[in-house]
C-alpha cells in the first residue's frame, strides 16, 4: 500500500481490489465506533457499482459484521437507478443482497430512495424531505453525512452526477433526479453536490484498468468538473480518500 497525500486529500493505492475493499472495510469500521464512542448514530450514504459491492460482501461477514454495532448504523443511498427495488438494476438490491440480508439492522435505519415512483421529481423530493426530517435540518441547512461512499465511472461520474448534466449544478436541492450518462439508461435520483461536500468523511473506491485514464485526468489533469463529476466532490469540512488498485492508478 502506498500513501500520497496532496492539500485536501489522500489517495492509497493497493495491489487489488480486494486489498482496497479491505482497508475501506476497517475505515468503515474505525468511523462508526468512533461515531459509538460519541453516542451518536453513525450516518452513512452506499453507493451503486461493483467496487462497492465487494465492500458490502466484506462488511457483511466476520470479522467487520461483528465488529459493527449495526443497530447505530443509519443507512442511506447516494444514488438509485429508478426502477422497482428487486430489479436487478436497483442499487437497493445490490445493497440488500451483498449486506442488509446479512446483518441485523432494524428496517427502518436503512433509507432507501423511491426508486420505483413513477414521477422521479416527486421521488426526488420524498427522499429530501426524509433527509430533512432525520437531520433536523432548516431551510438552507445541509445533512452531514458521517461517511459517504462514492464509485467512479470510467466517464468520470460519482453517485449519479453524470458529466454535462444540470443535475451537477444544483445547490438548493438535496436530492434531484437526473437523465443518466451511462448504462444502465434509465433515470435517476441522486444526492447533489452541496451534500457531497458537506460530509465528514468521502471514500472513494476505484478499481480497474478501465478507469486508468479517466482516473488520471480527475486527479492530475487540469479542473474541469463538468466534463469530469468527480472533480467537483471537494468537501468544504471533512476528509477526502481515494482508495485505488493499481490497475486504476496505472497512469496517475
Ligand atoms: C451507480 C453508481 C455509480 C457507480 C460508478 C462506479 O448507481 O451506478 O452509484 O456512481 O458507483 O459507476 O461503478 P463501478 O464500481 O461498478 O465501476
């Protein structure tokens, strides 16, 4: 594993992508017993995406399941495809299948976004006005997320802020629904930027060959956040890591 710290941020890199899940496994951990030892509940937005998903799988066995006083553990989603939540597309399911099924974390700590509702604006403000209500948030006010997850696509995008897009200018929002960039094509509903960055703890996971180039243009190429999303997740308070296998960081 080699570190590398610049200004804002902290980019690991590891040999495979199990090596990254792994260390994303005890930073997981670390975070909510720190969140226990404060007797606060420990806040978390999942993301979509393979790499993620192997994070979950490793979450869901010992030694981390049982390390992880899961009944403290809220959790919410970073983005949903919109479709019903046993499509095989949800990011609900994956989650379901790789970890809610395999811990025991009373239902209603696990937020899902509507991503079955026909009308994606309606969904889209649903799932804000549950953001407001468990955060106590007033008008203006931004939750802040103890951790959230983000994956990269090889186009640059995070949860699901897809290059060009007017969903990555939204400030008032906290949730919007959005046209994707990539397959799968069909809409989305995603957390904005201002909440991104209000975070206290950003991990991205990126794993792969076919992030490389992309990959090296986010982090060393000059800023260009509407072409690259990814960019743009800069919290303005809170720690930002990229966890990269080697193959992703072949050209950075
Ligand atoms: C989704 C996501 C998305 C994902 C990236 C990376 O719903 O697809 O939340 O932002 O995290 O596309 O996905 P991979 O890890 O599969 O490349």
């Amino acid at each position: 594993m080699q570190t590398e710290s610049r200004s804002q941020r902290e980019i690991v890199r590891f040999e495979d992508k199990i090596a990254l899940s792994r260390d994303a496994a005890y930073r997981f951990t670390a975070l909510a017993a720190l969140s226990a030892r404060t007797g606060r509940p420990f806040t978390v937005a999942l993301s979509g995406g393979s790499t993620p998903a192997i994070l979950y799988r490793l979450l869901a066995a010992p030694p981390f399941r049982d390390a992880i006083s899961w009944r403290d553990v809220h959790l919410f989603f970073g983005d949903e495809r919109c479709v019903p939540p046993d499509s095989p597309d949800s990011n609900f399911r994956m989650a379901s299948e790789t970890l809610l099924s395999q811990i025991e974390i009373p239902p209603q700590k696990v937020h899902r976004m509507p991503g079955e509702m026909a009308d994606h604006d309606t969904a889209a403000r649903q799932y804000e006005s549950d953001l407001r209500a468990f955060f106590h948030l007033s008008a203006g006010e931004y939750p802040r997320f103890d951790l959230i997850l983000l994956g990269m696509g090889p186009d640059g995008h995070c949860a699901s802020l897809f290059p060009h897009k007017p969903a990555l200018q939204e400030q008032q929002q906290l949730v919007v629904a959005t046209e994707p960039g990539l397959q799968p094509f069909v809409p989305r509903l995603t957390l904005t930027l201002p909440v991104l960055n209000n975070a206290a703890n950003i991990l991205f996971l990126v794993a792969g060959a076919d992030k490389a180039e992309t990959l090296a243009r986010v982090l060393e190429g000059p800023l260009d956040p509407e072409a690259l999303p990814s960019q743009a997740v800069v919290p303005a308070n809170g720690s930002l890591t990229w966890l990269v296998d080697k193959e992703a960081a072949r050209l950075s």
